[in-house]
DNA sequence: GAGCTCTTCTTACC
DNA sequence: ACTGGTAAGAAGAGCTC
C-alpha cells in the first residue's frame, strides 16, 4: 500500500479487459512524477414517463428487461450490468429515473438505442465523454490536491512498465485536501517555437527550434554559416552559449524529443502551435523518418480536428499541451488593446516585452555567422515570450480550471459556450439533476433557422458636446437578469402559473417559475467571484494587465451564460429565456432612464446596461446618492454603479440622415483620460493616417471645449497630404480576408489586393490581415471613374498614393461629424482654401 | 451613365 | 459551428430614367 499526495494534470482513458480506465499523470508534493490509474462504475440515464402511469411491478418487468440486454459491438461483448431505480430531477422536474450501468462507456449509445420500451421517455448521460464522465462519478478533478492510496501497478497493464514516471499507482481511496492545507503547486513549463524555410505545414525544412523554461534556455539548430563552424575548432563553442548544433534536421528532432524529456515539463506550451509548431514537426519527422515520440508512453503527439474552425489539436500523451493562442482568444481577445493576435502584439500589451526586430529571410540568404546569430536569438525570444504570456495566464487557467473542472487541455482550448456547459455539467449532482443531451445534427439544422430575438436598447444621442457628464452601469447586467428572474430551460413554464415571472419574446409570452433553477443559482456563484475579482483589481495600486484580464475573463464566462442560452450548439438551449431576458433589460434601462431624467437629470446616452447622463450642475455626492436611491429600487442581484464622472463628452451624427449616431462617442475625464467608443480611431479598417488625425482632433476638442486648434491641425494635415508629405506606412489599410477568396460574391478592394498576394506567392489565407494603400489612377489626376479596387497596391508595390482618395474617403469622413458639432462645415472650409489655390496656377 | 437604393462585408459596442 | 443582438459605414451590385 502506497500513499501520498497526488494533484492530476492530465487525462486520459484506456481499455482494459473490455472496461474503462482513466490514467492520470499528475505529480506530489515532492515533484515526483506520478501515474494514477482507476475506474469506475459507467452507467446512462432512463427518465421514466410520468409516474401515475407506472406500477411497481410494471417497473420491475422493464427492470429485467433490459437487464437481459447483451451486446457484441466490433468484437467487444457488453452487457446491462445492474440496472437501479432513483428519484431524480430533469430539467427541474421531479422524475422517475433508471440507473443502467454498463461493461463499456462506449457502448452506452448501443444500449442506449436497445432502449425502445414505451415506458422510457427519454435516455440521458451517455454523450459526456469518458474522462468527463470519472470525474464527476469519482470527484477528482483537475489542478486539485488529494491524499490518495493504492497499490503499485505491476505488470497486469500492459506497457504501463514502459511509462517515463517516477511511480504509477492504482488508485484505492482518495481524499480532497483542502485548498488552504493544499501544497503549493509550481507548474514546471518548457516553451518552445520552431523557425522554418516555408510556412506551408512540412513544406520547407525546420531550421531551429528554441526551448524556453525556468533557468533554462536553448536552441537546436543545423544551420550555421561557415564561420560559426569555424568557431568551434578548438575548445570553443558557439558565441551563444544556448546554442546547440546538430548535424542534420533529423538529429534536431531528436535533440529536441531529448531535450523535452530531459526537462520533463507538466506542460509543453507554444504559441499557435496546434495549427503550426506540431503539426510541421510531425510532417517533418515523418517525412525523414524519425519518430517524434514526445509522450510519456512513447506515443507521437495525437491531432484530432475537433478544434475550433477546422483547426487541429494536437495532444501529446502525459504532457499537457498548451497553445496559448487559443487561451488568449476566448478569454482575453474582446478586451484587449492588440489589433491582432500576433505573438508581438499579444507580449507587447501583456509583458511590455516584445519580438526581436528581424526579418525573415530563406536559409539560403542567410551568410554570416552574425546574421545566423540574430536568427537564433530571435528564436529564442519567440519561445521566451510564449513561456511569459503563460506564466502570466496561469493564474487564470488554473481559477477556470478550478471553476470548470475539465482537464486544462480542454479548458485552454475550449470557447466560452463550452466552458459554460462544461461548468454546468460538472455541477449537476449537487442539484440531483440529470444531464440534458447534445442537440442531434438535426435540432442544430432548425436551432439556426430561428428567427432572432430583439437584442438590447440603444439610445439615439443627440449629437453635440456635453459637459459635466455621469455615467453609470449595470453590473454584470444579464447574468444578473438571468439569476434575478430565473431564467433558464428548466425554469421555463409550458403555461402561466401564478406568481410566475413573464416575458414577451417575438410576440408572445413566455413564463418562467420563481423555484429557483440550477441554471441562476450556478450563475450567481460565477458572479460572486467576478464581483471578488473586480474588487482586487480595484484595491490593486499597481497597473496590472493581467488582474485586469482575470476580471473580464470571469466576466466573459457570466456573460458568455447568456449568449449560451442563444446558442444552437448547447445543451441547455433556450431562447425564450435568452429573449425574457433582453426584453427584461429593455424595460429596465427605460425605467431607469425615465427615473433620471424625471430627477432632474438628463439622459443623454444609453447602449444596453449603461446611462450617460448630463449632472445639472449637481455635485458628485448627491448623484451618489441619487445612484443609491436607484439602486434601493432594484430587485435580486441587480445593481447600478458608477462608472464615471467626466468632463466633457462628444456626440456625432450618423454619416447619412444627420440624426445622432450609436454606438460612437468620446469622453474625456478630470484627469485628462480619454474613452473613445467606436469613432474610426479605434477601427483598424481604417489608414493609421485619419485613425490619428481623429484621435488628436477627439483630444483637442475634449480638452479645450472648442475647434479652433483643430481646425488648424486639419488644415496643416490636408496641405501635407497634397504634397504628398505623408509616409506610404500611415496610408496603409488593412482588412481581415474572412473566408476563402473564391467564395466573396462582391469583390472589394481587400479581395482585389488579397488575390495580388495570392499571384506573387504570399500566404493570405483566411483569417489573415490583409494591407494595401490606394494608388493614384492611372491616366489623369482627378478622373475619378476607376472603382477603388481598380486602384489597389500592396504596401510593397512601388505607386503614388491618391491624394482625392485620402483626402475624401479617408480624412475628411473621420473630422467631418466631429466640425458638424461645432456648426463647421469643414469640406467647405476647406474647398473654400481650395478653390483660392487652383485660382492662384 | 448619373443617381439612387440595396446588398455585401467588416468591424465596432455591449 | 463552436456565446447573443445592435449598429455604422464603405464599396460594389443592380436598378431606373
């Protein structure tokens, strides 16, 4: 009998003797390497039809029917093990409920489907997956500590003597410890990043790889100039004292493979490495033959295209894999500053430390040791950088993780929609609930058919500038109308009841009980932590990005309950309660509105849970406790905060129908601190040029209270733009290509410059930002029939820009709504200067 | 072919 | 296909006279 302490960090499952095994490889607190292995009970539900209808015996006949159940599936016999007999919930209804338990998880859906007896209503609980399944059944769950004990595995598993871990173990007993007694557990990371000749997957031929870990760094490489082999005559080596050469790019993967299991690291981590790092290192090796036996087991990394758009994942068997990409994009990507989600970008906002400046060049252009020299600490630094961003992301995939309770692998890769069920899922037991199946193929078919429900209110600004303005905000505004109101799919009512909660969606009423859901009362404890955090990041003194992402991450994952509720792929679909809920907000940002204003106030703006509201020369300390009168108003958890006191703010008209535009404004505070919303200052479709003229304009205007300085700015802006003073790099815009060229039925400017690249060989494959400027037309200046993309460039191809182009389309648009305000009609201002000059040739 | 509206497309806001 | 709806705005597509 072995004991001690265990935290799993990876899952995954095995057959044995026709049953299941779970096999966790996790460490102690001593830094051993573990293997856990263990097994429960597999089971499925059958909710019986309503109880009135069903006797006793009736039950039992149906009980020693489907015990009789055998199957022979591909060879592999299974059987109705027992079959038991439980009181439990479905979607809130209390139910009769048929525990089956069987050989195999695999079989669940043969016997599933063996299941067509009249009595049974629904079957439910074999779609969760196996490991997901143990960890519910045996509550060990991911990045948690346990006391365990067993025995040593011995030879009874096959190949378990040939596993790379200090001890294997099968599993006994175990006992959560306590998160405050818990070890502290210190993750051992390995960053890697490889660089290649050829972005296509195996392509070109990998010339390096970096490797990045605590107090550790290096990189393999076999290329090298003559003069850095020259440097190793003697007893000297390489300048770079990281730098390890092999002789050919077979013996770098081999290095590598050694290199990984040398460190032995709970997780292997790169940046975009399931779409490129892994899948060319597994090209390549195959390619020349050398096995890229990264796992513990011996095994090649696993790709299942079960990721996200197509993509693939890429598992590797003992070692988490982590592509910190995808962690960044479903919980970071909507609040951040980075246009795109380059690693250079993505480190700069995060780490303040960013890529090497180097251009990548094919091998064969590269001569002198030095230029080979730049190119290896390059690498370097990409790897450097990865192991940065987790470390700082570590915090936030352990709290999920913590949270969700599925394996980080999946919790790294997983969208918001997931992570909700997943989190829901995992919860069920303690509210006695069964889970609710995956739609079919054919439900997600009409789910998105549906017509859609009204969304939230936006206000129509009146446009000017405002002075003195209060903003205030519902906090965690639809999680909280859910929870507040009970919203969910098993709190939905087929008809009214009394003391029921009602909504109209689409037309019609929808009702929903007040016995609270499993749904709401998860959801609160997600708000609850959300509140705790945003409350650290307020208490915090210093600036942190990453406090910061962590209280929009839990944000996103309240919020994302929402949108779930909408979505055709999940479990828990319902969109009444999704619509009950907008048409909830609706009524209550209205009544809110009609509060403040009929106080004295007046609103201004409002999009969705916010209130921009002008303070009437009242102080600050009665419109808080004007916000506290409000919130004495507000049922359940809804609540109203400040968000800010402002100086001054500007409102703009649309570009069409001169009313006031949504979703566009700026704010400025006493400190001098901007908010821009939606102008195209913080639209990257548009040239850095207009993006910066607007902003300064936006400043200006906010701070002096009038345009006199930015009608002079402009000026001075255009007459450089004439003399064609400005940079090609500030006339540069860049697009999205958001799906494969051939499929765009209109053929704008950025496909025009994406189908350029195409011809010259440069990747722009979906997804990818695509650049060019607009060029002066060819033929006379100021023939302006061409269409746009007929004047397309890319940034390299050598053309003057279109002085009328940037001036009408790109310039003027982005100040002419902001002049508007001040009863400046800037074009004629301009044209005016115009016409005097042409008179002057 | 000028001038208009409609459609497509991208990106923002919350 | 991988949370929801609301909205602005550019440019091409297509229509009418």
């Amino acid at each position: 009998m072995v004991k001690t302490d265990f935290i799993p960090l990876d899952y995954d499952n095995f057959d044995f003797n026709g049953k299941n095994y779970i096999r966790m490889i996790g460490r102690n607190s001593k830094g051993k390497s573990l293997c856990v292995i263990d097994t429960c009970q597999v089971y499925l539900w059958a909710v019986l039809k309503s109880p009135l209808a069903l006797s006793k015996e009736k039950i039992n006949s149906l009980i020693e029917k489907i015990k009789k159940i055998q199957l022979d599936i591909k060879g592999r016999k299974t059987k109705v093990e027992n079959v038991e007999i439980h009181e439990k919930k479905f979607l809130g209804r209390s139910v009769k409920a048929l525990k089956i338990f069987a050989t195999n998880y695999k079989d669940l859906h043969g016997i599933a489907s063996e299941l067509d007896f009249k009595e049974i209503e629904c079957r439910r609980g074999h779609d969760l997956g196996f490991v997901t399944h143990y960890i519910i059944e045996k509550k060990i769950s991911p990045l948690n500590w346990y006391e365990i004990s067993g025995e040593f595995a011995g030879a009874e598993f096959q190949g378990i003597e040939n596993l790379d871990v200090d001890s294997c173990i099968v599993l006994e007993s175990s006992k959560e410890i306590p998160l405050e007694k818990a070890p502290n557990f210190k993750p051992k990371v390995l960053s890697y990043d490889i660089e290649t000749d050829g972005i296509k997957i195996g392509e070109g031929e990998i010339l390096m790889v970096s490797l990045s870990g605590e107090k550790f760094k290096k990189v393999i490489t076999w290329k090298k100039s003559e003069s850095v082999s020259n440097r190793r005559v003697g007893n000297k080596k390489a300048v770079l004292d990281y730098v390890e050469y092999v002789k050919d790019e077979a013996e770098l993967i081999e290095k590598f493979v050694e290199s990984v299991k040398e460190f032995s690291p709970d997780f292997l981590v790169g940046y975009f490495s399931d779409g490129f790092d892994l899948p060319y290192l597994r090209a390549r090796a195959q390619k020349l033959g050398v096995p890229l036996a990264l796992g513990i087991d011996g095994s090649q990394p696993r790709f299942s295209r079960s990721g996200v758009r197509g993509g693939f994942t890429a598992k590797i068997s003992g070692v988490v894999h982590i592509d910190i990409l995808k962690f960044i994009q479903t919980a970071y990507s909507q609040y951040m500053q980075s246009e795109t989600l380059s690693l250079k970008e993505v480190s700069k906002e995060f780490l303040g430390d960013t890529k090497k400046d180097f251009k990548i060049e094919h091998s064969s252009k590269i001569q002198t040791s030095k230029h080979w020299e730049e190119y290896y600490e390059y690498c370097l630094q990409d790897s450097f950088l990865t192991l940065g961003l987790f470390e700082k992301m570590w915090q936030d995939l352990l709290g999920f993780t913590h949270v969700i309770q599925e394996p980080i692998f999946d919790i790294s890769r997983n969208g918001m929609s997931s992570n909700v069920e997943d989190f829901l899922i995992h919860n069920l037991e303690r509210f006695n609930e069964i889970p609710e199946k995956r739609p079919t193929h054919d439900e997600i078919g009409s789910r998105r058919q549906r017509e859609k429900y009204v969304g939230a209110f936006v206000f129509e600004p009146i446009p000017g500038l405002y002075e003195n303005i209060s903003v205030f905000d519902f906090t965690s505004f639809w999680p909280s109308i859910i929870v507040t109101f009970n919203l969910s799919k098993s709190t939905l009512l087929k008809q009214k009841e009394k003391n029921s909660v009602e909504a109209e969606v689409l037309d019609k009423k929808v009702y929903f009980t007040k016995t609270p859901g499993f749904f709401p009362e998860l959801l609160k404890e997600i708000v609850l932590k959300r509140k705790q955090y945003k409350k650290e990041l307020a208490q915090s003194k210093t600036q942190d990005a990453i406090k910061k992402a962590r209280s929009n991450a839990y944000k996103l994952l309240a919020n994302a309950s929402y949108g779930y509720m909408g979505f055709f792929g999940a479990r828990y679909y319902c969109p009444e309660a999704s619509g009950a809920a907008t048409a909830i907000s609706r009524r209550f940002i209205k009544e809110t509105i009609d509060k403040i204003d009929h106080a004295g106030y007046k609103t201004i703006y409002s999009d969705t849970d916010s209130i921009a509201l002008l303070m009437n020369k009242r102080k600050e300390s009665q419109i808080l406790k004007f916000l506290e009168k409000l919130n004495s108003d507000l049922p359940g958890i809804m609540e109203l905060e400040l968000e800010g006191f402002f100086k001054r703010g500007i409102w703009v008209t649309k570009r069409a129908g001169g009313i006031g535009a949504k979703k566009k404004y700026a704010l400025i505070d006493k400190k001098g601190k901007l908010k821009i919303r939606g102008f195209e200052t913080v639209r990257r479709d548009w040239c850095p040029l207009a993006r910066q003229v607007q902003n300064n304009i936006i400043r200006q205007v906010l701070e002096d209270g009038n345009e006199k300085q930015s009608l002079k700015y402009v000026k001075e802006i255009v007459k450089k733009i004439k003399q064609r003073g400005v940079d090609k790099k500030d006339l540069i815009i860049k697009t999205m290509l958001q799906k494969p060229l051939d499929e765009y039925k209109a053929i704008s400017p950025h496909v025009i410059a994406a189908r350029k690249m195409k011809d010259l060989g440069l990747p722009s494959s979906v997804g990818s930002l695509i650049e060019y400027y607009i060029s002066e037309p060819a033929g006379v200046r100021g023939m302006k029939k061409a269409l746009v993309r007929d004047r397309v460039k890319l940034p390299g191809e050598p053309g003057e820009y279109d002085i009328d182009y940037y001036l009408e389309h790109q310039i003027l648009p982005a100040v002419e709504n902001i002049f508007q305000v001040f009863d400046v009609n800037i074009k004629e201002v301009l044209d005016g200067k115009r016409q005097t000059t042409l008179g002057d040739f």
